[in-house]
C-alpha cells in the first residue's frame, strides 16, 4: 500500500506503483447559456448586458431581471439562447465588417421570409446594440439586408443576427414589473432615526448627581 506523510493519503489505501484506470463519471448537467438585453427607457434601443445560466427561456428571463434590473434603469427586457446568435467576424474599430465579409449560399432557407434582429457593435469595449429588423428567409440573406439598411452608418465592429422567434421579449403589458422605488433611502443610514431614540433614552433614565 501507498505510504505518505500525509496520513489522510495513507488512510485511502491506495495500491503502490501504477494507479488503476479511474471509473469514468457521468457527465454533469450544465445549463444553458442565454444572452440578455434590457432597455433603458422607452423608445430607445436594447442593449446586450450580458450572459445568465439556465434550465430554459423562462427562468432565464427571471435570472436576468434580477441581476440585470435591480442596480439600473430597466423597461424592457430580452432573452435569447446563445447557440441562436449568428455572429460574424469582428472588425477593427475603425472598419466597417460589412465591407470585409463575403456572404455564401446559405445550406438552408425557409420557405417564406420571416423577421430577423440585427445588432450592431460600434466600438469594441462597448455593447452590442439593437439596430433593427429585416426580413429574409435565412441568416446570410438576413446581413445582406442588414447591409443595404443599416451598413452606412459609420464604422461597424461586429454584427449580430437572430431570428426573432428566438428572442423572448417582455410584454407591453407587464411594464408594472420595473416599478421601484425611486428613492432608496432604505439604503442609506441617515434613513434610520436611531439617536432620536438614543437621546430621548437618555433624557428619561440620566440620574442626578
């Protein structure tokens, strides 16, 4: 048996000189990895925030708004499963990656045109930013019409395309859910009237000389 100063080594029994082949585990369930964009305030842009891990859409949505909603602005909020972003080469910040790409065939269309989000990265170090929707009946046909509406418009890192049936959006009218308390003064200590109390505690037990 395999001796150690490490008695806890020792207590395991081990068998000296080659370790016998480790059992092979099953593999872990890992969740799925979604991408968030909130909006800050009605009629601008959503804007991607980040990732958030989870078992599906709904949950999903519920995780961002947590951690996405609380410490910011938020009216609106977007939840697309990664694996559904079609992400094209980046591009230095001062080219357009329209210009740089040459678009295939693409393997596969559908039958007829559907809607397609586009999002645009101005800058590297900055978000991705929603700059509007095409229709087309694929992702190349999608950046070909993103091309022609939006492709002028100044410098242009990275591009982002999703079929719009893979976004899960908030509904107009649950807006009451990004209802909060615009002051916080919950937060802040001068909230909390402590020496009134402390004073008046005072006052009422100090003893006379």
């Amino acid at each position: 048996m395999l001796k150690s100063l490490d008695p806890r080594v020792t207590r395991l029994n081990l068998p000296e000189g080659e370790m016998p082949p480790a059992e092979p585990k099953q593999e872990l369930d890992q969740f799925e990895t979604y991408e968030a964009f909130h909006q800050k305030k009605e009629g601008t842009a959503h804007t991607y925030v980040g990732p958030v891990h989870a078992p599906n859409e709904d949950v999903a949505f519920l995780f961002a708004k947590e951690q996405y909603s609380r410490r910011f602005p938020c009216v609106g909020l977007w939840i697309v499963r990664t694996e559904n972003i079609m992400v094209t080469p980046y591009a230095g910040d001062q080219e357009n990656v329209y210009d740089l790409m040459r678009l295939e065939e693409p393997a596969e269309r559908s039958e007829q045109p559907e809607p397609y989000e586009i999002f645009h990265l101005k800058k590297r170090g900055k978000a991705h930013t929603h700059t509007g929707r095409v229709m087309a009946t694929s992702y190349q046909e999608a950046l070909h019409e993103a091309r022609t509406q939006f492709g002028e418009k100044g410098p242009i890192v990275n591009v982002w395309v999703v079929k719009s049936k893979h976004v899960l959006q908030s509904a107009e009218e649950d807006k009451d859910m990004w209802t909060t308390i615009p002051e916080k003064k919950y937060r802040e200590a001068i909230a909390y009237k402590v020496m009134d109390k402390i004073t008046k505690y005072k006052e009422e037990n100090k003893t006379t000389a």
